[in-house]
C-alpha cells in the first residue's frame, strides 16, 4: 500500500513487478503437480490406502514449489485428479 501511495503506478503494475500475482494457470499448476507426484511416489499409494491427509503434505509441497502463488484450492483439486487417474 505504502507504494502504492508513493508513486503514480497502478496496483497491477505493482502486482507484477513486486511478482506477487497468483498463478492460476491450470497448465503451470498441472505441471508442479506432476514433479511434487514423481518426486513423493509414496505418498500417492498412501492416499490411494485411504489416508487422505497426504493430501496436505503434497499440496504444501507444490505451494513451496511455486513460492506460495499457485492457487492452493486449484492445487488440492488438481492433484486429487491426477491421483485418482494414475
């Protein structure tokens, strides 16, 4: 906000170069999903046994993937598909 206040910039222009937009692109999140999958392959046959809370563990792994701005709802439900798939 201080910047914001300071300069005669807009707050999208702001967002991108401070890079604090979120990624909400499927096709980015897919992707970080897919390397967090292969590199954890135990954890796949623990949530396929019925413990979901892996779950977690792998969507914080994708988040410290992207930084923190892939969006974490897309992130949970795009690895739950790619899981029930495999």
């Amino acid at each position: 906000l201080p910047d914001l206040m300071a300069g005669d910039k807009t707050p999208q222009q702001l967002v991108d170069e401070k890079g604090l937009a979120q990624i909400s692109d499927t096709g980015a999140i897919e992707a970080m999903c897919k390397e967090v999958l292969e590199a954890n392959p135990d954890n796949i046959a623990q949530y396929k046994a019925g413990k979901t809370k892996v779950l977690g563990f792998l969507v914080g792994q994708v988040m410290k993937a992207s930084k923190g701005k892939a969006n974490p709802q897309m992130i949970n439900d795009i690895l739950i598909r790619i899981i029930e798939n495999s």
